[in-house]
C-alpha cells in the first residue's frame, strides 16, 4: 500500500482526527508554538486514544514516513512537527485521574501543566512542572524539567514515578523502578528518544498558599542586587527559589511610565512553607536596593504558574541556553550589556535557580546529568511575525549564548536549539553512552529520531 492510501486507511478506523493537506483545518492543525517553524507534513493524526496513537504509529513505521511526537508543541527548534512525515498529534489525550491519598495523578500526554494544576489545587496538592502554564506535562518532563519547586522537590522528571510507553515495536509497555528500570531511567531526562508516553504517572505534593511574587528594579540597580543575588543563593534554604530576569517592563500601573516597554530588573520568587518564614527568608532579597515595585504577597501556585504567561505567547522564537555555576562578576556585566540592548522588546534573559533537591540527585542516577548546575541561563529571542529582518534577533541571542560560554557546565536538552550532536552530548555529559545503549534496545532502528536524537548505540 503506498503512503497516500495509507493515510486514508487509517482515517477511516481512527477515533480521532487524520488531518490531510487538503482539509479545511489543516492550515491551523500544522501549526507549532514557535512560529519561526514552518513545516507541511504529509498529514496530522490528532489521537484520543491508545489505539490511535498505535495505529498511526504502525502507519509512519510500515510507510517510513519520519514520526514527529506532539504534545504542548513548545519544541524550541521545532521537533513536535515536521516536513512530509506524520505528527502523533497527542494533545486531545487530556485525562488526569488525581489520586489524592496516594499523591499520585495519571496524567495524558496531551495536558498542559496549567490544566494540571488546576486539578490537583482542589485536593491542596501541586505537581512539580515548569515555570509556564500553557507547556505541556510531556516534552517538559521527559527532557529534565526546572520549575518553581525545583529546588525543594526536584526536576519534574525527578516526580515521574512511571509511564505508559508506546514503543518503536508498537507495543505499549509499563516503566517505573520495578518494571523496565532501564527505559525509566532513560525516561527521565532523555527527551523523546526512547518512545511516546501515553500516560504519566506523577508524584504530587501538599502545598497550599505560598509567598511569590516579582520584585522589579530600575536596570541601573541590577549590577548590586545580581551580586547580592550571587552571595544569598549560596546559602539560601531550598524552600527559596528566586530567578532574576531582564526584561521590557510591562505597562502595568504599577511601572513608572518611563519605564515601561523598557529592559527592567524582574525577580520572581517564591518560598514553599509557612508564610511567616517565607517573609523572613526573602527579606534580604526584597529590602535590598531600590525596587520601584514589591508585588509579592500570600498566594496559591495555581496563580503564580500562570507569571510568565506574556512570556509563553506565541511568536517567531529562538532559545539559547547554558546550565553553569554560581553567578559571576563576568555574567553579570554580561546578561546586563546584552538585556539592555535588546533586538526586539520582547527578548529576555533569566537565570532559573537549580541546586537543593535537584542536587540531590546522583548524576547517574536518570538521564538528566548535570546535578551540579547553580542555575540555568535561558537566552530567549522573540518577535514580532511580521519583522522583515528576523536573523537580527537570532544573532543577538546567538552572540550572547557565545559570550556566557566560559561560564557553562552544560546544558539542559530541554533547552537546546537545534544544535546537532555537540549539543546533545553536551546536555547528556557522561551519561550518554548509557542511554545510547538504552535506545539500541528500545529503539534500534531510531524511529524517534526527530528530537534531541542519541542515535543507537552501534553493537559490538
């Protein structure tokens, strides 16, 4: 059977939605987050269930069309689509199933952590996800996962306590520490490479209010409060989390209108515990300087998920990245060169917090490597669709990514561009040998290539 007539066998079984190119929603259907990607694939396979993600799955294998795995869609350089292949479009698998005494919600591929939040806040419970509600559990998880309470209770892929997995052979097989322990650990932190997760298995947490919020300065501050920043981090409790950001303030009332549209000194923090403890921890950040705004105050997660929402909007996107040390004089001066001259008002710089829990962790104990991280630095670009000169934004990205390269020890494979093999072997470090020969078992043809691919391991 050739691949067209493919195609339309297997709408004709699917409880789903195969989207073809001349269908009137396939326009919208092949569209991605990061509108710098524009790719047409031979069709879209929206799945509501197990059997339709096997079934397609079967499809890309028999035809050799190339397989492109969609949840979220937030794939920076663009792998959860592709140019004349088929995407697993697994965003309709919506399910979450909270179990509340066990602190456990089963979660589909295709929730987005907002959603899951939203759940699990009716119990006072709260997954461990990112930082931007509207990504999905998926692609965050599966590539390493820094957020808000990584520092208390580690990466997302640190809370995954098993998986469902449709495999390259077309079977679905259960991995958790007691069945398939070698795709579990590869699971946690290898991206996409191993299989499509159907359903997620998710340690929950009991947090009800807490302290967060953003404390903003003038960017002529941000050299003395970055460097108390470098002093306090190195001590602070893993309850706190306080990421510091350049950004264009928002035209909010409570900016001095002088500054609004403006690269601004922004940090976002939290404290996980009892309020009055979190007042006393985040004192020394929040009385420190001259902030012209202190919007931090008793709150939920469910509403503090949703700060960098702005920031999530869809636009034409490039994202550069480092995992490194403890902030430096030499990064300082740096990210504030580069944030105050933006290319466009909607970059950002900001460093997320990494250590506590997710030091925690031995290095060779997941496929997420690189536990001795301090922080991780996101470079993002962003842009208006309709900008004539786009690569104008990407080399200003590109050039300060090259110019924090001394200050790096890695990087997270969440975070790459599409940066070939030096890129992913800079994310795995030494663990990737290991989940090379785990994908040779899982995985020897490299079906699941189109990701932040570690081919098979070659057999001796």
């Amino acid at each position: 059977m050739n691949t067209e007539n493919a195609l339309r066998t297997l709408a004709e079984g699917f409880d789903g939605e195969v989207i073809l190119p001349e269908a009137a929603g396939y326009e919208s259907a092949r569209r991605v987050w990061n509108q710098l990607i524009d790719r047409k694939p031979a069709a879209i396979a929206r799945c509501r269930t197990r059997d339709d993600a096997v079934s397609a799955l079967a499809v890309a294998r028999d035809t050799g069309l190339e397989v492109a795995v969609r949840s979220g869609g937030h794939s920076f350089p663009g792998f959860s689509t592709t140019e004349g292949g088929l995407v697993l479009d697994l965003s309709p698998m919506k399910q979450i199933v909270v179990g509340v005494e066990q602190r456990r919600a089963k979660v589909g591929p295709g929730v987005r952590w907002g959603d899951l939040t939203a759940a699990t806040a009716q119990h006072g419970l709260v997954p461990v996800g990112g930082h931007v509600a509207d990504v999905g559990v998926a692609g965050l998880a599966l590539g390493g996962g820094n957020g808000w309470f990584s520092r208390v209770f580690g990466l997302a892929c640190d809370n995954l306590v098993a998986a469902d997995v449709l495999t390259a052979s077309g079977k679905i097989v259960r991995a958790s520490a007691d069945e398939n322990q070698d795709l579990y650990w590869g699971l946690r932190g290898g991206g996409g490479n191993l299989g499509v997760v159907l359903e997620f298995t998710l340690r929950l947490h009991p947090v009800d209010r807490l302290l967060g919020g953003l404390v903003m300065h003038r960017l002529d501050g941000a050299a003395e409060v970055l460097r108390l920043l470098a002093q306090y981090g190195q001590s602070a409790p893993d309850e706190v989390n306080v990421a510091p950001a350049i950004l264009a303030a928002p035209p909010a009332p409570f900016v001095p209108r002088e500054l609004r549209g403006k690269p601004v000194l922004a940090l976002a923090m939290c404290y996980v515990g009892a309020l009055s403890d979190g007042e006393r921890e985040l004192a020394p950040v929040r009385g420190f300087g001259e902030p012209f705004a202190d919007l931090v105050e008793p709150t939920s997660f469910e509403i503090l998920q949703h700060m960098f929402d702005a920031q999530g909007q869809s636009t034409p996107y490039h994202m550069r990245s480092h995992l490194g040390g403890p902030i430096t004089e030499e990064l300082i001066e740096t990210v504030i060169d580069f944030g105050g001259r933006p290319s466009s008002p909607e970059n950002a710089v900001i460093l997320l917090p990494m250590g506590g829990a997710v030091a925690g962790v031995a290095a060779d104990a997941t496929a997420f490597r690189h536990r001795d991280a301090s922080y991780c630095l996101e470079i993002g670009a962003a842009w208006s669709a309709d900008d004539e000169n786009p690569q104008t934004h990407i080399d200003w990205a590109d050039r300060l990514w090259a110019a924090t390269r001394p200050w790096a020890t890695g990087v997270e494979v969440n975070h790459l561009a599409d940066e070939g093999p030096e890129g992913v072997r800079r994310a795995y470090g030494d663990n990737y040998h290991r989940l090379a020969e785990i994908k040779r078992a899982w995985d020897p043809d490299n079906l699941f290539r189109l990701n932040q691919n570690v081919p098979p391991a070659v057999a001796n």
